[in-house]
C-alpha cells in the first residue's frame, strides 16, 4: 500500500477482508506497516482522507482510492477502510467484487498446488 500523495510507501502487505462496489476493508499487521510514527501508535486516523495505491499480485491489478476510516482491532491488527476513486467505473467494481476470492480461498488453493 502507497500513498499517492507522497508516493510514501504505508504497508509492505495486507489482506482485503471485505469488498464492496464502494470500496474494501484491509486489515493489516502492525509488523507490516513501514513508517516508524505508524509502527509506534495504536491510531492510523493520520491515513484518513489520504489517496493510496494498493497492488493484489494474485490478479497483477493496482486498486486505488481514499482512505475513510481506520481503527486498531488489537494485538497489533489494523483495519483501513478505503472507498475506490470516482473514476473507477461502477461496472468494473462490480466485475472486480464477482473475482475477488472467498475468504480463505487462497490459502486453499495455495495448499493444493503444494
């Protein structure tokens, strides 16, 4: 995950938890974040209404939009709710929520190719 406004880069890694065609929630690992002041606080409300980039390597897609909302979930777990740019057609969102994988469907299929 990167900021577009700084091209700062805010996590190395994260799992979307839930999509929508507004937009998806990330819960992301304290562990992951990148910038020192983010590791060392139990708020990331600093992120609200900053433009971010995120890239799923599974489906080689870029997903960009603005941050909403954040909270702490505890143990170091983070969630960051983010609406997807205006521009983004509402035909591709929809297309995109259709081939998102189930949770826990990668992890699956990950476990058979072993």
């Amino acid at each position: 995950m990167t900021s577009l406004s700084n091209y700062r880069v805010i996590a190395k890694k994260g799992v979307i938890i839930d999509a929508s065609t507004s937009g998806f929630l990330v819960q992301i690992d304290r562990k992951d974040l990148v910038p020192a002041e983010l590791k060392s606080n139990l708020n990331l409300d600093s992120l609200v209404g900053q433009q971010i980039v995120l890239f799923l390597p599974q489906m080689n897609l870029d997903l960009d939009g603005t941050v909403n909302r954040t909270s702490h979930k505890g143990r170091g777990h983070f969630q960051i709710a983010i609406e997807f740019s205006r521009d983004v057609p509402e035909y591709w969102r929809e297309c995109l929520i259709d081939l998102l994988p189930a949770p826990g469907e990668m992890a699956a299929e990950e476990k058979k190719a072993k």
